[in-house]
C-alpha cells in the first residue's frame, strides 16, 4: 500500500512538474529594439480620408451601385495623393476597382500586395437620426473621423495612399514592386473586383505574391477574459460562406381546413432542427495559434490551463462555447436570417423560403455544408438550395513561423499602442476579398487593419456612428509607412 501512494505522490508531482514547466514557456517577448515614431500629420490625414468618405460609394444588396460616385472618388484620391499618382501606375480594373504598381529596384523579386476596397454599405434604413454626424458628411471633431467607411474601409485605402505619400516625399524605392489593391464590391461578396485583380496580376506574369495583407483585425484593448492590455490580431485564415435556401411547397387552400403540418410548419421544424442539432466543435490550428499566443500575456493560473491542452482541451471548448464570438471560431455556424410564406392570414400559402447563412470552420466545405443540413433536416420533401451566387470554402491558414508573418508582427510593434501588444493570429469569422489570392495559391496572406478599435467599434462596423480615431489612424499610418520600409526582411 505505501509503496502503492508513493508511486501515486510520484505520479502527482511529476504531472504538476510537467504543467508548471510548459507554463512557464510561455513569457511576453521583449519590446522593439527600436520604436523610432514615424512623423504624420494627422490632422492633414484626417481631412483627407474625411474627404473620402463624403463619396457615398455604397454597394446594395441588390448589386447595384452608382459608377459616377466611384469614379469622382478615383478622382479624388489622384488629387489628394499627387506624388503616388506621379510615381505609381495605376489602372481600373473590373469596372471601378483601381490597381496601383509601385515597381521595385529588384522587378524579379516577388511581389507584396497591400489591399483595401472603395466601397461601404449603406445607412441602416430609418437609423439616419441616429447619427451624431451624418453619415457621409465626413465630419472630424471631438478627436474622431466621422462617417461609414472609417472602419470599413477606407481608412485602409487611405492609410496606404498616406504611406505611400510620405515615403514618395523621401525618395524611398521599395526594394521589390508594391501592389496596391482596392476593390469596388467587397461589401456584396467581392465577386467582381477582387477576381478581375487577381485575373490581372496574375496576366503581367509577377511571381506569387510573397505577402498579401488585406483588412481583418486590429488592435484591442482588454478584449480576451484574463489578458491586460492590448492584442493585435492578425487574421491567418477565415471562414467560408454559404446561404442555403430551404423551400416547403405544397397545396395551398383555406385556413378553415388546414392539414395537420402547413409549409410554414415544416419550414420551422426543419429550421429550429439545424438550430438544435449545431456543426460539432473543434479547436482548428487558427483557434489553437491565438490561445497559445494570448497564453503569455494572463495570469500563471490560466498558462496553466492554456499551456495545456492535452489535459485540458475539453474544458477549455467548454469556455469558449459560452460566448457567441469564441464559439464561432471553433465551429461552423448556421444562422436562419430571412423567412417568408403567405400573402394573407386565410391562405394557406403554397410555398415557404427560409434563408440560412453558414461560416464554414477549417475542416468542413461547402459539400459537406449542404450534406450536414440534409442529414439533420431529414425532410426530402424540403428543398434544399444555395442562394445568390457567391460561396466559398474556407481559406488555408497561413503560417505564423516566415518572414512574412514576421514582418507584419514587427510593424506592429513598433508603430501600434504605447506598449507593444500582443501579436494573436486568429480565424476570421467574416469574410475578405484576400480569399481570391488564398484561392491563387498565395501561402502568406494575412488580414489586420492597423489601428486600435474601441470597446465599442464592433458595434459601430455597419451600424451607427461608424467612426475612427484621428490618433489612432495616424497610427495606422504609421504601421504602413513601417513595413513598406522594410521590406528587404522577406527573403
């Protein structure tokens, strides 16, 4: 017996040795060697990209758009940025995206593509008043940018131009050709000018390119349960998309003699179904990246728990499946975001159409998406279709250990917060028009929008008071400025 509760005691502290010594891998990297500020003028920048809000390009979700508000921005940014549009080539591409070429000193070299798009979605009908400015006034006071698109995303297309600028204004040559890409349609699935951009580079015959940076996510304050300060995250994949439509048809007739289960009725038992039966869960290399990279910055008890997974993976799925936003990056979602049926309250109505949107999880693709909700639907006398055009399987993850993700990360640090924050990379729930060069075979594409976000920016992306810090811009500047810089780190 003694000899039995010796090798237990054993066993105990050789796990707690093993627990407590991968905790203690995990330690905040030092900061920058250097942190040299770069010199920008943010009141100058601000009414520029104040400027550029005040062209309501808005994508509809009915796919229409005005051409002559795009083009009067395109005229616009030529006359704000006179020493890019002297120095850079640049042509319309798709119809109303621009595609500018920065040619580097060294043209075998591959190239780097810096991407953003020109158009925004519209006001939330009945919600002007809301606004404290209206929406696309571009309004700067109080410290802020105001208007739809500060977020979402001009402030990207206009960070890059003011980097670009600046660094003109030097003499700066990059040392291998710099590709700026702005579509036109990202808001409606980027069916159109992402493509036609990739469709063109790809005809020019530039090698892939060695970095492709798009928007995605930015640097937050306090974000993560158990983690002070700040993290930047870097978007290293993102999730599919699909919209299913499931469609009950049958007889019609008089309320008075309904039969025991109406196209309504169905269509809701097949909805609430896949709302009981959700997409199983599973930490992806994505999810996994981003708990090991905040694991440095939380208390000795959570590294405990987080630099643990083989014993704690469960509980740990557990947490996060809690909270909406953490649950969607562990599994594919589904939404029931459209239902219609009936035209009057004594019809029976012949046909009803439930609209369901799917981000799909590393792991799982469009096929499997659509086998998953016939299997749990178990009706065959629903229908089951995609809706619109546009899907898309998940990205790839790119890789965290190169030069491209190490560029990135150090930009980051040397230009964002007045700490360093924590470089996270994590799973994009939404979606990018960067998943067109993920599809063309470019391994290092990342998505992060360089500029802190208040607790409440979520909120204000797409909805009301969208709005940027003119500080916190001119630090999204900064960041550009930085790794355009340095450039010559990719090898």
């Amino acid at each position: 017996m003694r000899r039995l509760l010796l090798v237990l005691v054993l066993a105990l502290v050789a796990l707690a040795t093993v627990l407590v010594s991968r905790a203690m891998r995990f330690r905040l990297p030092p900061p920058p060697a250097t942190r040299t500020a770069v010199a920008i003028d943010a009141d100058s920048a601000a009414a520029r990209l104040a400027g550029a809000i005040r062209f309501p390009t808005i994508t509809r979700e009915d796919g229409v758009t005005d051409s002559a508000t795009f083009r009067g921005l395109h005229a616009y940014l030529a006359k704000a940025y006179p020493r890019t549009h002297a120095t850079l080539a640049r042509e319309t591409v798709g119809g109303l995206s621009l595609l500018y070429t920065w040619k580097g000193t060294d043209t075998t070299l591959a190239p780097i593509v810096l991407m953003g798009h020109l158009d925004v979605v519209p006001v939330i009908p009945g919600t002007e008043a809301q606004w404290t400015h209206p929406a696309f006034d571009g309004v700067v006071r109080d410290g802020f940018i105001w208007g739809r698109g500060t977020l979402d995303d001009k402030a990207t297309v206009t960070g890059v131009l003011e980097a670009v600028e600046h660094l003109v204004a030097k003499g700066y040559a990059p040392p291998r050709t710099v590709l700026l890409a702005f579509g036109h349609d990202e808001e409606g699935g980027g069916n159109v000018g992402a493509p036609a951009i990739v469709a063109r580079v790809k005809s020019l015959g530039y090698p892939t390119p060695a970095l492709v940076l798009d928007e995605g996510g930015a640097v937050m304050e306090d974000r993560f349960p158990g983690v002070k300060g700040a993290a930047a995250l870097v978007g290293v994949a993102e999730k599919g998309y699909l919209t299913l439509e499931l469609v009950a048809t049958g007889k019609g007739g008089h309320s008075s003699t309904p039969p025991s289960s109406t196209q309504i009725g169905r269509l809701a038992r097949a909805v609430a179904a896949l709302e009981a039966n959700p997409f199983p869960e599973s930490l992806n290399d994505a999810s996994k990246g981003m708990l090991e990279a905040l694991t440095p910055g939380m208390s000795f008890e959570r590294k405990l728990v987080m630099s643990n997974l083989w014993l704690t993976e469960r509980f740990v799925r557990a947490a996060l499946l809690r909270d909406p936003a953490s649950a969607a990056m562990l599994r594919t979602t589904t939404a029931a975001t459209i239902i219609r049926g009936g035209a009057k309250d004594n019809v029976l109505p012949q046909e009803a159409i439930a609209k369901v949107n799917f981000r799909i999880a590393p792991g799982e693709t469009v096929e499997s998406v659509i086998a998953f909700v016939r299997r749990v639907i178990a009706d065959s006398t629903i229908t089951v279709r995609q809706s619109g055009i546009f899907k898309s399987d998940p990205s790839p993850v790119s890789r965290t250990d190169g030069a491209a993700f190490r560029l990135v990360a150090e930009s980051i640090r040397e230009s964002l917060g007045k700490e360093p924050p924590l470089i996270v990379p994590y799973l994009v729930v939404g979606g990018t028009d960067s998943r067109y060069w993920s599809q063309a075979g470019a391994p290092d594409v990342f998505r992060f929008s360089p500029v802190p976000f208040e607790a409440d920016a979520l909120s204000r992306v797409h909805g009301t008071d969208e709005r940027i810090a003119v500080e916190g811009y001119a630090k999204g500047i900064a960041f550009f400025v930085r790794l355009l810089e340095q450039l010559s780190a990719l090898r």
